[in-house]
C-alpha cells in the first residue's frame, strides 16, 4: 500500500518511501509512540484509530518485521538471495491475520471517511504491512522502481516514481541538500575556511551567515531550479570579488 498522508510524514520528520513497508524500514520504534505515529502518518490505520492496546510488546514484533524488509530489499538491491529465515517470518507474519477490515463512514458535513470496524490489535497491523511487502516484493513493475538513497550512509529506501527514474535522494530537504552544498562548497572552495582560528571572530560571524544563506538558497526540489540558482551564486560571487 502507498503511503496516504506522505506529506505529513515528511513534514514531521520522515521520507517520502512511497510505500508503508518502506517507511516502515527507517523507523526506529524505540518507543509505544513512535509505532503509533508510524501507524497512523502512514495512513496504516485512519486518523482517530483507538489504539488502546498498543505498548512495548508490540514493538519488538514490529521491530523483527522491520529488520525483515530492510533484509529482504537490501537482499534485492545487491541482487542476492535474503537470509532464509528473513522470508519466512514475512510470509508468517502476512499470514497469522487478516488485515483489519475497512468502513466507510458518514461525517457530518455528509463526506464519506475511512474507518476500521474495530480496534485493531498487534497481529492484524503486523498483517497489513507485511502484506505490503509481499505485494512490492512479488511485483515486478514495483520491484524495479526500488532505490537506496545515495547520500552517503544514508540506508533509507523508495520506490522511485518520479518524472524519468531521476529521484536519488530519500529526501531533497535532507540528502539532497546536503549533496548540493557540498558541491557547491567544492566547486567554490574558500581560501580562508580551512583556518577558521586565524581569523578575527567577526569576520568568522560573516562568513557563518553568508554559508546560512547560501545553504538556504541551495534549498530546493528540483535539480535543474537549483542549476539556475548556482549559476545566480556564482554570478553574485563574481560581482562581490
Ligand atoms: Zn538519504
């Protein structure tokens, strides 16, 4: 299943997987309420979903599926065969329930919502994302849309959906960003920034806040935006000296 609420998740932290088993792979789960931000941002279960018996022993099965598709993608992406073990539990946990059955719902306003006709429990959650795993991981169209991040030991993973296969990073805001200004510190190397003591502190204070800048203005989606905006740097750059 695709992830419902992808901008949400990615305003509060996360990626943009493009798939819940995906996310589900770069969460830590160290806490009840991470699994239920998880759960609820990935649109695994509707907003307002009672989750009354969720708490730390739900977390370490979560976990175990969790380490399973980050094994069995991985396995994919290297173009060898998952540890045995790994597509059992996956095919166990698929199994052992059905997913929570859907409702839809009339709100006030007359709209219709989706529901579950009742409160999940750990088993049928567990269910809904493994089945999402098999579903990506048994799909060829999918399969071949899969991508590990290239920021440097980054380890999250997406299907790439975007225009041409072009996506590289998890996250432009994140990886992406952080690509481009070291290209650009790179390509403009700054003669004094390897000897940051030998300068007046005032002067450090500048250079801090025209790298803000800089780091501010390289902040942007799309590759060819940010080409332009590098031209328009180095041109500015070109006036000052
Ligand atoms: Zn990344």
């Amino acid at each position: 299943m695709t992830a419902r609420t992808a901008a949400g998740w990615v305003e509060s932290g996360g990626y943009d997987a493009g798939r819940v088993c995906l996310g589900l792979a770069d969460e830590p789960l160290d806490r009840p309420e991470a699994l239920v931000r998880f759960l609820r941002v990935s649109g695994v279960v509707p907003a307002g979903t009672r989750l009354r018996g969720l708490d730390r022993r739900w977390l370490g099965p979560f976990r175990e599926l969790r380490d399973c598709v980050a094994e069995l993608v991985a396995a994919h992406l290297e173009g060898r065969p998952a540890r045995p073990a790994a597509l059992e539990l996956l095919n166990a946990l698929a199994a052992a329930s059905a997913p929570p059955a859907p409702r839809a719902v009339r709100t006030r306003s007359g709209l219709l919502v989706r529901t579950l006709s009742g409160e999940p429990d750990c088993r049928a959650l567990l269910a809904t994302v493994a089945r999402d795993a098999v579903d990506l991981l048994t799909d060829p169209a999918a399969r071949a849309l899969l991508r590990r991040c290239e920021g440097p030991g980054c380890r999250r993973c997406y299907l790439d959906t975007s225009r041409g296969g072009r996506r590289r990073w998890c996250s432009s805001e994140a990886c992406g960003n952080r690509a481009r200004v070291a290209r650009h510190r790179a390509a403009h190397p700054r003669p004094g920034r390897r000897q940051p003591e030998t300068r007046p502190p005032d002067l450090r204070q500048n250079e801090t806040r025209l790298d803000t800048r800089h780091d501010t203005r390289l902040d942007t989606r799309h590759d060819t935006r940010l080409d332009t905006r590098q031209n328009e740097i180095r041109q500015s750059e070109i006036r000052q000296d």
